[in-house]
C-alpha cells in the first residue's frame, strides 16, 4: 500500500534493501571461514582502551535496555 508520504510499497522496500543469497553450501562455507578470519584480524588489531571501550559502551546499551 503507497501512502502520501512514501512511493514505494513496503514490499518494495524490502526488495530493495533485503538481498537474496545465492551461495552454494561450499560457497558459503568459504565465505565463512573468510569473514571468521577478517574478524579475528580485526580483533588483533584493537588496542586494549578500545576493547574497554566498547565493553563500557556495551554495559551502557543494556542497562538503557532495562530501564
């Protein structure tokens, strides 16, 4: 249903943003040991104040979630 405000349906926008995934079961394994690696890099590379900050910041998230 199109509204005043939007031109695009809610299927639509969900076409658009939502993508499909093609990938093979062999593909897919790839892909994750591949995004697995990128991550564990990516790990090594932040410094302790930032690991503490994200945990603060993480700490911060959940209680605002329980209030």
């Amino acid at each position: 249903m199109k509204s005043a405000k939007n031109k695009f349906t809610l299927a639509e926008l969900a076409d658009s943003v939502v993508s499909e995934n093609r990938l093979t079961p062999e593909e897919r394994k790839l892909a994750d040991i591949e995004l697995a690696e990128a991550r564990r890099k990516n790990k090594e590379r932040t410094t302790e104040d930032q690991q503490l900050h994200a945990k603060v910041l993480q700490l911060r998230f959940l209680k605002e979630d329980s209030v």
